[in-house]
C-alpha cells in the first residue's frame, strides 16, 4: 500500500506559486541564452541535414543568382550602365538580402518544423524565430568576408562610413526579419498559406531593392517621388551596404554617392531601424496573443 | 499542513474538433448552412488543488481530458478560462514521449530536454552519467533519436525527467511502451520520487500501480471532474476493478500490484 502523505517528509519549495511556465516573449528568450544556444547549433547543423553539399547551399543559392542577375539584368538588359563596378553593387546588395529572406522564410518555418519539442514541453516559442534568426546571422558571416575580399581585389578605400553603415544595415534587418518571421511562423501554424506567400513577397523584395539597379534608376523614374520606395527598411538596409563596400571601390567615391545614394541616407537608415523596432514590438504583441493556441494547431 | 503546490481553480479548455482549412470548404459549408468549426470542452471547469508532497492519481477513460489537464499544469497549454498556479520545477512525461529532436543524437537531445527544464551545461553535466546509467541505451545513445524504438524513446524521456530535481512530478502513461523490467525500476525511480515528499501527478488506466503510488485520486470524465478523493473508491467509482477480472483479484496485496505493473500497466 501506498505510505500515507502524512508519513513522508514534505520538501519546502522556495518559490511563488504562478503561472506555469511564465513567459515574458523576447525577454524570455535572452534571459534563457544557453537554451537559445543550444537551438541555434541545431539549427546550424539541422537546416541542411541530409544533403550532400549540407552549408554551401547557404552559398550556392547568393552565388547562382548572381550569375543570373549579374548576365542577364547587368550585360543584357543593361542595368550597368554608367556604373562603376557593377559586380560589387550587385553582390553587397544580395548578401544582405540573402540574409533577410533566409530569416524570413527559415523562421516561418521555424514553429511548424519544431513541433516535436512544442507539443510536448513548455517554453517561450519564439526561441524558434529568434534562432533563424541567428543561423541566417552566422550564415552570413563567411559571405561578408568573401565580399570583404573582393572588395579589397577592386582596390577598396573603406570610409568612416563604412562600419557604421554595415551595422546599422544588420540591424535594421534583424529586427525587420525577427517581426516578420514571429508572425508569419505564428500564421503559418494556422494557415499553411503564409508558407506560399513567403515566397512570392521574397521575390518582390529581390526586385525592390537597390541590387540589381542602382539606386538613380529608381530617382529617374520616380522623381520627387523617390521617397516612396524608400519607406521599405530593406531598400535602406540595402543602400547602407552600398554606401558601406560598393561606393568605396568607385573611381571616384564622393561623386558616386552623390549619384546614386539618396539624399540623407544616414536619417533614412536610423529611420528605418526606428520603424523595425515599433514592427518588433507589434509583432511581439500579436504573438503574445495568440501563441496559447499553437500546441492544439500543430498537427 | 503543507503548502499548495498545485492550484487549478474553473479551468477550461475548448478544442477546435474540425476546421474547414480553404476558402472552398468554408464557402461550400457556408452555403450548406453547416457550422465552420465546431468547438468542443476538453476540460469544463475543473476545481481543486493539491498540497506539496501529495502523490495524486489521475485517471478516467480515454479521451476526458487526463492529458490536457497535464498540459495545462506543465505550461504547454494555457486554459480558456480560469486559472492555473504551480510552485516551483516541474518535470515529467506527457503521453509516453519526450520533447525531443529527431534529428538530434540522444546524448545532444539530453542537453536540449535539460535546458528546456532550465538546467545549465555544468548542471546537466553533473546529472549526464546518472541519466545514461539510468536509460540503459548503449551504444545508441549516439545515434538520432528518429532512429529509436517507443520504448527506447520514452525510456530516454523518462530518464532525463527523474533526474531533474523537479519540485512537481508529473507522468503521464509513462509505463506504457516499456518492458518488464524497465517498467518495475520506472515504478521504483517515482516512489522514490514521492517519497523524497516531491507531488507527483500520475494518470495511469493500471488500478493497480495507482494504488501503488498514490494516496488520491481525481477521476475524469468527459473533460469533467467526477470524483475527488480516496485511492479505493475513486477506483471503485470507475469500475476498473469490475471491468478487469484479471485486475480485481490481484489488486489485494502488494504483489498483486507488483505483477498488475508487469501485465496491463
């Protein structure tokens, strides 16, 4: 027979009795950084499991689209012309789009694909966005030194600029790709669609941003109306990188920025990061409230 | 008298039963004059709260809700309506298997299941070799998780959860899928678990090893609380000792719960 409770000894919890497993969303997931470290290994080395060329996908991918890119929009379509370098304003221009729309379609898929562990145990589940997140960060680390060199190949002169520029453009992407990826993951538990759509929006954001075109072709067709195409974050993450390798591997970099950089780029740029940051916050919001309902929707 | 360690206080929980997923089936359902989803009470209003140190059985008849009643005090789920309060760790299995990684060797998903319970690396280092030791895997340990049997599965599950040192226990069918014998040391680990004056909540369909363990029990049924209390009646409310003839007439003595743990738990 079973001993009776009284006959036991009665362990003294330390601790308030609350809610289980509280959770105070992003806070939730720094407070909780070795976990977090532990999902970002996985993810490094889960993303290409099963495959034969594993991690150079995350290369394969940048590089076979500028092949593309690089052919068709620059040598025959003529996107070049009257650009000094042209290579180098494509390629700075896909690293940092890569690593967008890597967190964005890696982290839509980021809940769905970890079910497993969702359905069963209790933590913040935007660890899972924050992780792709990350990956794509670390991923993005080996494609900023290839660019780093062949910046230096084409006789670089790095400004004041540069750093600053290329880590504001992190920024703004982190935080612009961290509330997308919340909330299209959260959507994508309840509709499959949001998968789909990702992937339609990747392809617009690829043509919407200063890569494949400079930056005056957009002035010459918009005019006083060139603003409108800057109040998308990335074409301002994209035009930072710019400034930050392109323009220093012109003949002339002042007359280059004066050309094809907009105006007051460092305002547009902490303007965009401001914005990133509200959309972050919302994001966080919209999740917080509906999260209660993804174990039950993960079938 | 000791402190609450377990409050759960007009707790509900609505289920979606079915959705109309595309704009199609919704449409035609629509035209139909047919609901778009209907919502069923996986749990309705449940009161009651357990003290620390208490070894509570849970059970009822498949689908009342034992599981998601356990979600709920793990934090997987939160309730529709009303509250849920727990003090301190918890730790547990719910429905037989772990959260784990597939992909992940078993040795990296011990890692993992230990930082989701908040163990560091230095204090999930510490409880590694007893947790090895304890799932008896061998060699497999180093291999994915995807490639393991349901019982090597939840016996690495089980492992990591008893040796996380959890204020709240709890087991959800956690004797289903394992052998003999690895079935009598799981029973041994959680009485001893108790005993160490832990609350342990355990949902189990065996009469037997709920005898064994607990000294309360709440029943189920249809997502609605229908009895609170004694081991014996609580049993005797569900006529599990009726139902199985094998069970009724081993549930006297002590081995009898010993074997009932071996055949049908």
């Amino acid at each position: 027979m079973a001993t009776g409770v009284d006959e036991r000894p009665v362990r003294i919890v330390d601790a308030p009795l609350a809610p289980p497993a509280e959770n105070l969303g992003l806070l939730s997931v720094f407070k909780r950084r070795y976990l977090l470290k532990l999902l970002v290994q996985r993810e490094i080395s889960g993303r290409y499991s099963n495959s034969i060329l594993g991690v150079f996908w995350s290369y394969i991918n940048p590089l076979t689209q500028f092949c593309v890119y690089w052919l068709f929009m620059g040598k025959i379509m003529g996107a070049d012309k009257g650009m000094d370098n042209y290579p180098v304003h494509l390629f700075a221009g896909l690293v940092i789009v890569h690593f967008f729309t890597e967190t964005f379609g890696a982290g839509t898929r980021s809940l769905l694909g970890n079910k497993g562990l969702l359905k069963k145990m209790a933590m913040p589940k935007e660890m899972f966005p924050v992780a792709s997140m990350l990956v794509s960060l670390y991923h993005l680390v080996p494609a900023t030194l290839i660019l780093v060199v062949v910046c230096v190949l084409s006789g670089w002169k790095p400004s004041w600029e540069t750093v600053p520029s290329f880590l504001l453009a992190l920024g703004i992407v982190m935080a612009l790709g961290t509330a997308l990826a919340l909330v299209f993951s959260l959507a994508n538990v309840f509709f499959r669609d949001f998968g789909s759509a990702v992937n339609i929006l990747t392809n617009y954001i690829r043509f919407g941003v200063p890569m494949m075109y400079p930056f005056s072709m957009i002035e010459g067709f918009l005019g006083d109306k060139s603003w409108i195409y800057l109040l998308n974050p990335i074409s301002e993450a994209v035009l930072l990188f710019q400034q930050a390798f392109w323009v220093g591997v012109t003949s002339d970099p002042e007359q280059t920025a004066a050309e094809h950089l907009p105006d007051h780029l460092w305002s547009w740029g902490l303007g965009a990061f401001g914005v990133s940051l509200v959309l972050l916050v919302i994001a966080q919001l919209v999740f917080s409230k509906y999260e209660n309902k993804i174990p039950e929707r993960l079938t | 008298m000791s402190a609450d360690s377990i409050v759960v206080d007009g707790v509900t929980k609505n289920f979606t039963l079915r959705y109309h997923r595309s704009i199609k089936d919704i449409t035609v359902a629509k035209m139909k004059g047919r609901a778009v989803s209907n919502t069923f009470k996986a749990l309705d209003d449940i009161t009651f709260t357990i003290k620390q140190g208490e070894s509570v059985g849970l059970m009822g008849l498949n689908g009342s809700g034992k599981s998601t009643l356990l979600k709920l005090i793990s934090g997987v789920m939160r309730p529709d309506q009303g509250v849920v309060k727990t003090r301190g760790q918890i730790a547990g299995l719910i429905a037989t298997g772990a959260g784990f990684h597939p992909q992940l060797s078993g040795r990296e998903n011990i890692f993992l299941n230990a930082a989701i319970y908040g163990l560091s690396a230095e204090e999930t280092a510490e409880i590694y070799d007893d947790v090895v030791k304890f799932a008896e895997l061998g060699d497999h340990l180093n291999s994915p998780v995807g490639n393991y049997s349901s019982g090597q599965y939840s016996r690495l599950g089980f492992s990591v959860a008893v040796h996380i040192d959890s204020d709240i226990f709890l087991a959800d069918e956690v004797l289903a899928v394992g052998d003999k014998p690895f079935k009598k040391k799981c029973m041994e680990k959680m009485e001893e678990i108790r005993d160490s004056g832990r609350t342990v909540v355990y949902v189990s369909h065996a009469a037997g090893s709920v005898k064994r363990m607990c000294d309360r029990v709440i029943c189920l049924e249809k997502g609605r609380l229908v009895f609170d209390g004694d081991v014996d009646e609580g049993i005797e409310y569900l006529h599990y000792g009726e139902d199985d003839a094998k069970g009724s007439a081993k549930l006297k003595s002590l081995e009898a719960a010993d074997s009932a743990l071996g055949a049908e738990v």
